[in-house]
C-alpha cells in the first residue's frame, strides 16, 4: 500500500516512533466490494468508515432518511471490519438540526455492528454517544452473564446456567465485549468485571 510505505519513509526519516492509524472511507460501488482487501491493506488501519453522499452517488439513487438503499453496503462493510479486527465506523448524519432522526440512526447503526459514527456539528456528539452506549440493563445482564461463566469455570463445571438459561461461549463472548465497551465509554469502573475481552 503505497500510503503505508509512504508513512513509513517519513517516520523513519523524521524520527517519529508514536503509532500513525489510518480510516480508509469507503466511498463507491467497488469500495464496498473490497471492503475486506482495503481493511487488511496495512497494519496502520485501525477503522473504517463509509461516506454514504459518495456512494449513492456513484449507484445513482437517493440518500433517505431511513437508509434501506445503503444497508447491504454498511453490512458489508461491518462484516469486512469485524473479519479484519478493525473499528466499523457509520457514516455521518447529514442533517445537523435533526437530533431526533439521527439518534434513530445511530441506534440503528449499533443494532447493525458499527462502534461509533462521524459527527458533523458539536450538537451531535452526546446523540451518538447515547446511541452508542450501552443501556444500563444490558450491562447488568451482562455483568450477570461473566459472572455466572467464572462462578461455573472456579467450580470446575463444564455447563453453565443464568436462572433457566443456559450460556454458551458465543454469549459470554459478547458480554465480556459489551462489559469492555462500558469500561471504555466510563458507564463501568475499569475494576468492573474481573477478565478483559477474548476473542
């Protein structure tokens, strides 16, 4: 990748040894398709991202409030990013004074795997964070969930319950993932929960 060899020759000549992270914005009809190439081009990428304007330009249909034209290409994208282990990042909400509609938005961008999205104007930036912070009752039942897997692994037992629910390993995954993003959105101490997130 020509921006990561770029980046290095100037690091190296400049003496610079912080971590330099790229977001590619996939932009286009072919941007999407490559979604997964784009995000393992180079060890500098730590997210991705997706300009909406752009792409339904380039497919030549109009950008609605509700998104269905863009939706295989956000999911593919989230798909590309979690499969490269990079941040999925939702396009920006182009409509500054529609704080109602653009907490729709990023509530349905969670639901849809994003961690975050752009923000155009200051007055967006405690709507997406609410939209994107987990509610309190998840958390809770998440702290329930790590909780019962290491009560059952300090006993030695191979099944694990919650009331009359059993757990699997793909449900302590994602509560050990949402307890995490708690801690890093300061809803939870960061002595909450007593082990980090395995993939």
């Amino acid at each position: 990748m020509e921006v990561d060899r770029r980046i290095g020759e100037i690091t190296a000549r400049e003496g610079i040894d912080r971590p330099i992270w790229l977001m590619p914005i996939l932009e286009s009809a072919i941007g999407i398709e490559n979604a997964f190439a784009i995000a393992v081009a180079s060890e500098r990428i730590c997210a991705m991202t997706i300009g909406l304007e752009d792409y339904t330009s380039d497919l030549g249909v109009v950008k609605t409030r509700d998104g269905q034209e863009t939706l295989y290409a956000r999911m593919r994208m989230v798909n590309a990013a979690k499969a490269a282990g990079v941040q999925a990042i939702d396009s920006v909400y182009a409509d500054v004074g529609d704080l109602e509609g653009l907490a729709r938005w990023g509530e349905q961008s969670r639901g849809l795997g994003f961690e975050g999205m752009g923000c155009l104007h200051p007055s967006q930036i405690p709507v997406v964070e609410r939209a994107f912070a987990p509610a309190q009752a998840e958390v809770e039942k998440a702290l329930k969930i790590v909780a019962a897997f290491e009560e059952a692994q300090a006993k030695g037992l191979g099944v694990v319950s919650l009331g009359s629910k059993m757990i699997d390993a793909p449900v302590v995954i994602r509560a050990r993932k949402l307890v995490e993003r708690a801690r890093l959105m300061g809803i939870l101490p960061v002595a909450a929960g007593k082990q980090e997130v395995k993939q």
